[in-house]
C-alpha cells in the first residue's frame, strides 16, 4: 500500500516532531539547563509546575477568544453553535479550541506528575516541553487551514513531548519500583 502525498507529509512532520521532543526531554535530563538539581522541597516544585502551565493555559484561553470574539461580530455565530448552524469559520475555530482543550487536559496531567514523581534533576522537561507546546500550538493554528501536513508538525510538537514525558515517568516509576 503506497501512501498519498498528505500522508507522507503527516508522517515527516510528526517524525520530525518526535525527534525534537526526544531531543529537547533529553537535553533537559541530561543536562539540567535550570539546574533544578538543588531543588528539595516540594513548593519549588509546584513553582516549577505553575510557571510551566502559564504558556499552554494561554493557548487556551486565546483559543476561547479568538471564538468568542468571531461569533459577537458574526450574525450568523453570535447565538452559539448549539442554537445556529456554525458558519465555515466557527467550526474552523471550534476545531482549533477543542483541540487546544484536548492537549491541555493531557498537559496538565502529565506536567503534574512529572513535577511530583520525578527527580528534581529532570524537571528542566517541563518548562522546556511547555516551550515546545506553546511553538507547536502556533505551528498547529498557522497550518489548520492548508490541511493535515501543513499542522502536522505543530500538533505532534505539542501531543509528543507530552506523551514521550508520560511515557519516561511511567518507564521511571517501573524500574525505580515506586508502583
């Protein structure tokens, strides 16, 4: 079975994504860039964390204004989806909102658990891997509309480096026999 054109593109972007957030989670291992090492109490760690999620909250929450801002100028939107058909535009919108929601729920998840569970040494992944979201969250908006490869880079940024940070706790947690 050969693969289409769109096909391949999706596969480059989220290839190319992958081994970015392999990278980035690895440099941040490795090499602790915040030197988050001397860290020992648990309300630097929650520090950690809570500065780490105020860039993909933004995402957020600019995805709920960019919607809302659309449907009070649009006549046909104002009243909302569920009490109007949606204009070509709103769903466009609606997609990019409920996407956005999707990867923050995962984010917030995992971000916490790997602020709580992992050494302090590693907790330079988070912040970096928020970075990650924040470019692969522009990367996904900018490409939307031109179709599956132009956004697949951006959405694996974001959905890879946290499911590869998900995926090193739970390795982590196994071998360290916390379970």
């Amino acid at each position: 079975m050969s693969l289409s054109n769109k096909q391949q593109g999706v596969i480059k972007g989220m290839g190319s994504a992958m081994l970015m957030s392999i990278a980035v989670i690895s440099a941040a291992i490795l090499y602790d860039p915040f030197h988050y090492s001397t860290i020992s109490q648990i309300s630097q760690k929650l520090t950690v964390l809570g500065l780490s999620l105020v860039l993909p909250t933004l995402f957020l929450i600019a995805s709920i204004g960019r919607l809302a801002k659309y449907r009070f100028f649009s006549p046909e939107d104002i009243d909302g989806s569920g009490l109007s058909s949606a204009t070509t535009e709103a769903v466009v919108l609606q997609s990019l909102l409920q996407n956005t929601l999707e990867q923050l729920v995962i984010t917030y998840g995992v971000y916490t658990a790997w602020c709580l569970l992992m050494p302090a040494a590693w907790l330079s992944a988070v912040p970096l891997c928020s970075i990650l979201f924040a470019v692969g969250r522009i990367l996904f908006f900018k490409g939307y509309r031109q179709g599956a490869p132009a956004r697949a880079f951006g959405f694996a940024l974001t959905f890879y480096s946290t499911v590869l940070m998900f995926v090193v706790l739970v390795v982590y947690q196994v071998v360290v026999g916390i379970y």
